[in-house]
C-alpha cells in the first residue's frame, strides 16, 4: 500500500509538531526519535522538501533557529508558516488587525497597521488566551460592520512534552460563535496555504505527499487539495478515529492504509498510516 501511495512522488510536505519534534520543556522541545535522520534521507533522496507549519508561538526566524539548535537541517525559506501569509493578506486587503497572539509572535507583524483594527487576528496566544484578552477581540468583532475574524490555523489541541495542549481552533470557535461570524483560516486545513507551499515546490498536488500527525488539519486538509497523505503515529495520534466532514475516503482509508514502514528511499522511522 505504501508504494501505491509514493508512486509518482516528486515532494513532501512535512508537518513539524508532532511529527519532528514535541514542543515544551526547558530546551524548547524535545526531537522524535528518527525524525532528524528521517529530514536528512528525504532531502537526500532527490525529493523536494517543504515544511508546512501551523506554528504561530514564534516568529519563523526564532522557530527555525530552535529546531536548528535541536539538530535539524531547515532554513527559513524551506518553512511555510501562517505569520507570514496573514502578514501579506492584511496588507493586500487593507486591514488593520487586533492581535490575539503569542508574544513571541508579534515582531511578524512590526510593519503592519494596528491603528484602529478592522479585524482581529487570533493564533496560538498560549497564556494571552485569558477572559479580557478574549473579551476585547470580541467586542471589536462585535462592533465591526462587516466583521473579519483571521485564524493561523484551526487545530483543536497540540502535544507538548508534558501532555497535550488547547489549540487556537477552540477559542476561534468561541469568538465565531458569539459574534456570529466565520472565521477565515490561514494555515492548515485551508487549500490556499497548501498550494502557496506547492508553489514555492513548484509541484502540483498530484506530485505530492503531506505526512502529519493530525488527520483533519494534515491528512484532510492534503486530501481536500489532492494531494495524498501519510499519518505519523507520533504527536497528537491517538488510534481514535476522528471523522472529519467531506472525506469517504479517510473513513475507508484507516482500516485499509495501515502501514509500520515508510519507505521508497526515505526510511521514514515513524509508524505511518497511509491515505
């Protein structure tokens, strides 16, 4: 089955958390085990290579310089992150965003206007989710005519190293629902931040592999944009099935697709499911 689903591969797009490296702890996080050897064979293997990221608790650059520190071969123009695409939609809109972010995400936006938000832009905020923090975006959103809620990314929860973790999905959820609004995502699951990693590739979804821990976010949202996928047993898997809207074939594909091997050059140590 693993063959079928790499046949005719010329790229892999690789979710990070979860599937590298689980965050938290005093270094910042701690590697998977095989994940640094498993970087190192897929870009030898001739394959492009993309890391595609929901992490907003960082600026790219501090991110990357982390998981470099953590023995990883990744540079910057080699991640796809959610900051810098939001950043290029609020200036080609013309928006100017209240931010519900990490603090260590707010350097991403130091050339864009803030003055007298339009919208609101809501990521990972951690410790920043707070009841005030959450009740000023509201109450923006709330009074905007036409009001523009941008989320980096969906995710319900992450792992960390001592468990896991509230993603940005259920506060987006929350501000949806008292405002009465829908959120616009940028970020996995959302097609367009696929093919803006596809593009930089310059490969088309049929060329392509997503491998991800998450099977709504990584695995569907790869799906959704036709590409086929690879579910690592590592970070937030759990082998409870999780049904996500629009996909007979995920329903079919977990008892069909079970794999312990990824292979076709790469080695893939993880156990992976196949979709």
């Amino acid at each position: 089955m693993a063959d079928a689903v790499l046949a005719g591969a010329e790229g892999v797009l690789l979710d990070i958390s979860g599937v590298l490296y689980d965050s938290g702890g005093d270094g910042g996080g701690v590697p998977i085990p095989g994940s640094r050897e498993a970087v190192k064979k897929i870009k030898a293997s001739g394959l492009k290579l993309q890391f595609c990221t929901n992490e907003t608790q960082a600026t790219r650059d501090k991110f990357v310089k982390k998981l470099q520190h953590l023995g990883f071969d990744i540079t910057v123009n080699e991640v796809t992150a959610p900051a810098p695409a939001v950043c290029r939609i609020l200036k080609e809109r013309k928006l100017r965003p209240h931010l519900l972010v990490h603090d260590d995400l707010i350097l991403e936006f130091a050339d864009i206007d803030k003055t007298n938000p339009n919208c609101v832009v809501i990521g990972d905020a951690a410790d920043n989710f707070s009841y005030k923090n959450l009740n000023d975006a509201f109450q923006i959103l709330i009074n905007l005519e036409n009001p523009v809620l941008l989320s980096l990314g969906r995710g319900r929860y992450y792992k960390e190293t001592d468990g896991l973790k509230l993603d940005v999905g259920a506060y987006m959820k929350a501000l949806e629902y008292a405002c009465d609004i829908q959120a616009e995502v940028v970020g996995k699951p959302a097609k367009m931040f696929f093919q803006s990693a596809l593009t930089e590739m310059g490969i088309e979804p049929h060329q392509a592999i997503m491998i991800g821990d998450d099977i709504v976010n990584d695995v569907g949202g790869a799906q959704q944009c036709g590409m086929r996928a690879v579910q690592v047993r590592t970070g937030k898997y759990s082998g409870v099935v999780e049904l996500w809207s629009g996909s007979l074939n995920f329903v079919l594909g977990l008892s069909l697709y079970m794999a312990h091997v990824f292979t076709m050059k790469l080695l893939f140590n993880n156990d992976a499911l196949f979709y």
